[in-house]
C-alpha cells in the first residue's frame, strides 16, 4: 500500500513547486565524493527553491558543506557503513540508529535522494516515511526505493549523481563542484599570507601527497623532487597540506628536499585548508579529497592517478593535467579500480604505475597550466 501510494503520487505530478516543501539529501561517503554531489544537490535547490534542503553526511563531509548555498541543514550522524569490508564501523550502535531515524521521521520529508545507495541508506529512506525516494540500489534494496537509478559504469561519479536527479525530470548543465568560503575564512587566508611572509606576487603552489590508500598515492621522493624542481625553475612557494596522521608522510618527503617549503600538516581544520588552497595558484595531489577542494576553488590541478579510473573522478570544473602512466593492471575502460577493488595492496607488489611517474614527467605536464606571468628557467 505504501509503495502504491508513492507510485500514484509520482504519477499525478507530485514534484510541483508548491507540494515539495523538505527534501533529504543522502550523501556518506568522503569528502571527494561529498563534493561529487554539490552539483546534484544544486540542481535540486535550483528546482524547488522554495524547499528546506537537508543533507545527511557523516562528520567528515560536514565541513564540505558549510556555507553552501544550496543547502539549508547538514545532518551528521556517523554510524553506518557505507563500504562493506574497507569501512567498517567499531560498533553498532543500536540506540543511536533508532534516535536519528525518530528525527528524521519528524521532519516529514517530501522526497528523499539517495546518492549512496546501501542496504542500509535504503532501508533509512523507506522507515523515515518519506513518499517519494529516489536512487542508487548497490544491495539488492531498491524495491525500498520509489525510483532506482543505475548507475553507468566508466561515467564520472558527478554525472551519476545528477542522474538520479535527472529522473525526478531535473535537469542541469551546471557540472561545477560548490564550496563556497566564508568571509571570516577569506580573512583567515589573508592573515596566514602575512603570518608566512607571503603575498600576491609569489607563485604558491600547494602540495597534498596523502591519500585514502596507499595505492593512491606518488611516492614521497617524487613529490619531493617535484618541488624542489618547482622552487629551481619557477621560484614556486610551497605549502604542504595534510592532517595529523599524514604528517610522517610529509616529513620523509622534507628530509628528501633541498628546499625549505611551508607545512600545515595537522594544523588547520578542513575550511581553514580550503581557505588556504584559495590563495594558491597551483594545487598538486593524488586522487583525494583536498585536490577536489582546489577544483572546486577554480585552482588549476595536476592530479596523479594509479589505481584508479580517472573516468570517475578526474577534475572537469577547471583547467587541469591528470598526470598517470599507464601499465598492463591500470583500471580502463569501465573499471573503476585495478582489480576492481578499493583499498588493496599492490596485487603486483611493483606499484608501477605509479613509481613510472618521474618527477620531471611531471613538471613538463604541469607546465601547460602554469598562470600567465609564471616562467621557467632555462
């Protein structure tokens, strides 16, 4: 009866202006994807302008989305998991499900858009008693859903995302990342300038050499050898970003330079980060979170991808090198990962494509997005 309701209701034209009034937004997964969705969420806002528009993140994807102005609530609320095998949770936490699940009941959505698509954000679609719930089905859940959405293999994940809003009938050209800066942080990054003895006149480029396995990442002596060849032949300042448990990695790659290069490491929060990236002119990483910060800040990126499909999440917002070498186990075509799997050790146990990645390979990619005014040495 539940299920024919919402079908009825979708029949007869329920998405008006006027009758969709909450909407909730399902979105759990890191900060790169989180950012994947701005453009979905957007659409959303854009449609139903008149409409409370809620976003469900866990606690890292909440600072994503501050100040977006697409979005009206963030929900946090951290215990599930939303990759079996690679993100476990500790514990189950049944009380506290129950809790989140009462408030988002009280809230009365309207339509509910699942940009995950687990057992799990199925089955919190259906109980909220929402009538209308769009997405993706990954468990064999989605006879939960109003209307499934599948998604396209070898197509990047901003686009599949929109897909699912597309069949709500909405439809979007608008393919950006949204992360909007505060005035506050605005003005933080204007202090950090000074406090550094930095100004508008120096060629910064940020360096982020974390990633969320280690598959993802270029080695540290490359990223060490890349910015001093930065410093050399650009006269770049570099800044090196990354949270506390990425500051290790960070110091190899300082006692491997002979430049002396500024870092961050642990000591900024995730907007103050974002607000720092906006100063810079050049933004180098992995396939990870703080490179899609800097696209979405219109920064020009060089991104290093290994055991990853650059299909899926490459940079498309703004002027951007994607910088790989490709070997015989490169993810191609529609696989999103070598091996078809997240987070795995080298299977090969050689890590070659990305230790093929010289770091003069690199600098020679990197120089077609250099600003204007920046020249290299002879």
């Amino acid at each position: 009866m539940f299920n024919l309701l919402s079908f009825n209701a979708l029949k007869n034209d329920f998405l008006d202006l006027e009758n969709v009034n909450r909407i909730l937004v399902i979105s759990l997964h890191k900060i790169g994807d989180v950012l994947f969705s701005t453009p979905a969420i957007r659409a959303l806002k854009e449609r139903f302008p008149q409409a409370e528009l809620s976003v469900w993140v866990k606690s890292r994807g909440r600072e994503v989305l501050e100040n977006n102005p697409y979005v009206d609530e963030i929900l946090v609320f951290d215990n599930i998991s939303v990759a079996r095998g690679f993100e476990d949770i500790n514990h189950f936490n049944l009380t506290g499900r129950l809790k989140f699940l009462s408030e988002i009941r009280k809230q009365k959505f309207d339509v509910v858009v699942d940009l995950v698509g687990t057992w799990g954000t199925n089955l919190y679609s259906f109980l909220s008693g929402t009538p209308l719930r769009f997405g993706f089905d990954q468990h064999g859940f989605g006879f939960l859903l109003t209307k499934i959405t599948s998604p396209v293999e070898g197509r990047h994940l901003r686009q599949n995302y929109l897909d699912v809003v597309r069949t709500m009938g909405i439809n979007s050209s608008h393919e950006d990342l949204v992360m909007e800066l505060s005035l506050s942080e605005k003005e933080f990054a204007e202090k950090f300038m000074i406090d550094h003895s930095l100004n508008n006149n120096d060629f910064l480029v940020g360096i982020h050499p974390g990633a969320g396995w280690d598959t993802k990442k270029w080695l540290p002596a490359h990223f060490a050898q890349l910015a001093d060849l930065l410093v050399k032949e650009t006269d770049a300042q570099i800044v090196f970003f990354g949270n506390k448990d990425e500051a290790e990695l960070v110091r190899v790659i300082l006692r491997q330079m002979k430049s002396k290069p500024k870092v961050m490491c642990g000591k900024l929060s995730l907007r103050e980060m974002a607000a720092v990236i906006d100063q810079c002119h050049l933004f180098l990483g992995n396939d990870t979170g703080p490179t899609y910060i800097a696209e979405a800040l219109k920064i020009p990126v060089g991104i290093f991808f290994g055991s990853t499909n650059p299909a899926y999440s490459a940079p498309l917002g703004t002027e951007c090198v994607i910088i790989r070498k490709r070997v015989k186990c490169s993810p191609v075509d529609l696989h999103q990962y070598c091996f078809d799997e997240p987070g795995i050790p080298c299977r090969v146990g050689t890590h070659e494509c990305m230790n093929s990645i010289l770091a003069v390979d690199a600098f020679q990619s990197i120089k077609s997005i250099l600003p204007a005014g920046v020249v290299t040495k002879k």
